[in-house]
C-alpha cells in the first residue's frame, strides 16, 4: 500500500467517523465498528481477516480494560452511597473558606476523579457543586468549572482511569513514573483551566433564569453519618498508592526475591484495585451499617451504565487494530518519521482528531496510542510516560457538542449552547494546549 493512498484512507475513514457520529447522530460503536470493516476491506485486506482482526483488536483492549472499569466503577459507587465524597468535600471546602472554595473544588475533584469517569465524578460532585456555591455566595459557574477541569485532567492523565492504561500498554511506559509525571503536569494545568479561568469568565456569563436543580440540590440532606475524612481519602488513594509501591519493587527489592515478585504482584493495575473495592466494601459499606445484601445491589447496579464505554473502549481498540493489520498504520508511521513530526506532536494531534471525530475522550486516547505505539517503538529519546500524558491531553480537546459531558455541564449548570462553548469547551481546549505545552518543556528534561 502506497503512502499516499494509505494516508487518504485513513483521513477518509476518520472524516467519515466524524460526518456519521456529529451529522446523522449515529451510534458511536456502530459507526467504528462499520468504518473500520470497509477501512480494512478498501485496503485490500481478504474478507476472511476483516472481522478477526475488529475482533483481536477490540478482544485485546477489553481483555484489561474491562477490569478497570468494572472495578473503578464499584468503587466510585462505594464512594458516592457511603456519603464519602460528601465528606471530603465538606472538610476541603471548610479547610479553604468562602474565598477559596473554587480551589477547594479542583482539589476534591482531583481526589475523587482518580477513582470514577469523568461522567461519574461529575454526577457525583455536582450536588457539593450546588450547595458550595450557595453557601459561599458565589455564582455557580465559579465553583463548577474548577471541578470540572480537575476531573477531566485525572480522566486524560492519571492512572487507573482505563484509557490511560491502554496508553501505558501501547507505548510500554512505567506507571509510577507516569502518575508521578502526571501529577507534577496535571495540577497546574488544573489550577490554570479550573480556578484561574472560572475566574476570568463567570462575570462575562449571565445565567437567565431559574436552575431546578440547583434548589433541588441547594436543600438536600446530607447524612449525619459520613465517614471519616481520612479512611475515605485512604480509600480513594489506595490503589494509586500500591501501584507506585509496585513500580519501585525493583528499587525496594532485589530482582527476582520472593518480595519483589510479590510487589510487582500486588502492583498490577487490577490487584490494586480489587484491594481498594475490598476494602471500601467494609470501610465504606459494613462500618457505614450497610448489610451484605445492599452492598451486592451497590456492586451490581452500577455496572449496567458501564456498557456503552466498554463498547466503545473496544471499537477503538478494534479500529486501530484493522489500521495496523490493513497495513495503513505502518504507512502513516513512516509517513510520520520520514517528515519529522516530532513524536509528542503527533501523538497530540491524532488524540485530538479522535477526540473531535468520535466525541470521547477514552476512545480518542485508546486509538491515537494504538496508532502512535509502532512509532515510537522506533524512536529514540521520547519518554513513553510523557507520549501517555500528551495523548491523554489531546483526548479533552474542545469539549466538542458530540461528547456527552458537554450536555451534561450545559443541562447542570443552566447554560445555553453558546455559553457552554465559551466555558466548558473552553477549558477542555485549555487542558489540551497546556498539556501538550508543559510535556514538550519537560522533554528537555525527561528523555526516553
């Protein structure tokens, strides 16, 4: 397959994503799923491997992935029924006072966004959100666009959120290394989105009318009976805490000793977090007095809203895999080396043309690393922890009307259209260009 024409394909199969999903409002996985089979069949791929290789790519990603989910998403249940994520919102905004209660929120939003998706988080904190804003006396929009923009950076940048472990496996990065990098990148750009723009842009947005939700919200009971402040956040931070601990074993350990495999053990993305579940199910469920029987409800409940992400984590991973069986991804890599884009760029702009193309941010993330992986597997000197955290930025970009967070902040917050481009589409945008402009300033420092 030529160049040129492995080039066109793919630009035609992403522009057709782009048409079918944001134009005729088509399902997101129906859509992947088809474009890919004729990418893959106008490539010149045999019929017979067409719906194998869909299948291994999508077989593949799922394989782990739905594990995290499945498990974050328990967690994040816990957290929300237990009344833990009122508790550290509570102590974080009394701890901040009425001035600072924007900064109090990135904070509680980068600490509860590390277990739960984007969506789920946001669900999750809106109420505090409602009730913070209230009480402080300040607009809405000033407390709630920090929360959103510290949820969304640990979604884009920090392990375990699924995406960027699919990131982490495609480019082969460590993932102490990349939850440390992450986090040393991620809070100022949270600082800078969040807080310091909320700032610039809430006196410039009138809000007409009544918010239902807000009164709705504003005078809702919070329970007597939270947990403690610190097992929550223990609770939360447990399965970031083991993985570290799992990625310095060969420091801790000697290679090879009976500790050191059990450190690597333990420091498995999944054994982490099936500690964590475990734990909250006591911590924030049987000490909470819930019975058995309302924790299983929990657990199970909240796995049937999972099932849409999960099929579409797999159709990403099902397209960049016929991409490269069809040939068209060895084409574009060297279409990419052989014009010295540099890596980090590149890997941010697939992130962000997914990103505008499909609308999620976890598919955008989990395919333009399925793309970029084979190429940096022949470079040399770009840090894979650093291509992981450039992708995940790029994956925010633009808070496009086809992302289901961009109705969701518009509906909670009471914007109109227009007012949620200039805010929530905004900070998304801001997310993307910083992340990718801090990355770049530490690769001078950070080298593969």
């Amino acid at each position: 397959m030529s160049t040129a024409f492995a080039l066109a394909l793919a630009s035609t199969a992403i522009l057709a994503i782009i048409i079918l999903i944001a134009r005729f409002k088509l399902n997101p996985f129906i859509v992947l799923f088809v474009v890919s089979l004729a990418l893959a069949l106008a490539s010149g791929m045999p019929p017979d491997r067409v719906v194998a290789s869909f299948e291994n790519g999508a077989g593949h990603v799922l394989g782990h992935v739905g594990i995290v989910i499945a498990l974050g998403t328990m967690l994040g249940k816990m957290l929300a029924e237990s009344g833990g994520a009122d508790r550290i919102a509570l102590t974080v905004a009394s701890v901040a006072g009425k001035k600072r209660v924007d900064w109090a929120m990135m904070v509680i939003g980068l600490l509860v966004g590390l277990p739960v998706f984007f969506e789920v988080g946001f669900v999750l904190l809106i109420p505090l959100a409602f009730v913070l804003a209230a009480r402080a006396d300040v607009p809405l929009l000033r407390v709630a666009l920090p929360m959103g923009a510290a949820l969304s950076v640990t979604h884009a940048v920090l392990p375990p959120h699924p995406a960027t472990l699919l990131a982490l496996s495609a480019y082969h990065a460590d993932t102490g290394r990349t939850i440390l990098y992450g986090i040393m990148i991620g809070t100022p750009i949270a600082m800078i989105a969040g807080p310091l723009y909320a700032r610039f842009i809430t006196p410039r947005i009138r809000i007409e009318g009544e918010n239902p939700l807000a009164a709705q919200f504003v005078n809702r009971d919070i329970p007597e009976n939270l947990p403690g402040f610190w097992i929550t956040v223990a609770t939360i931070l447990s399965p970031v805490v083991i993985m570290l601990i799992g990625s310095m074993a060969d420091t801790i350990s000697h290679s090879g000793s009976p500790l050191n495999q059990f450190l690597h053990f333990v420091g498995n993305t999944d054994i982490a977090l099936v500690i964590a579940v475990i734990m909250s199910f006591y911590v924030l469920g049987l000490a909470r007095g819930f019975s058995r029987e309302t924790i299983l409800r929990f657990s199970n409940e909240c796995l049937g809203p999972t099932a849409l992400i999960m099929l579409l984590v797999g159709a990403g991973g099902g397209f960049g895999r016929e991409l490269v069986d069809s040939g068209a991804s060895k084409a574009i890599t060297d279409a990419a080396l052989s014009a010295h884009v540099p890596l980090l760029v590149l890997g941010w702009l697939m992130a962000v043309i997914v990103r505008i193309a499909s609308g999620s941010a976890t598919v955008a993330m989990s395919t333009a690393s399925g793309i970029a992986g084979p190429i940096l597997a022949h470079s040399h000197g770009v840090s894979p922890e650093l291509m992981v955290i450039v992708t995940g930025a790029g994956s925010v970009a633009f808070g496009p009307m086809n992302d289901a967070g961009f109705w969701q902040i518009k509906e909670y917050l009471g914007l109109t259209v227009p007012q949620t481009l200039k805010t929530w589409s905004v900070v998304e945008t801001l997310i993307a260009f910083l992340g990718l402009g801090f990355v770049l300033l530490a690769s001078v420092f950070i080298h593969g």
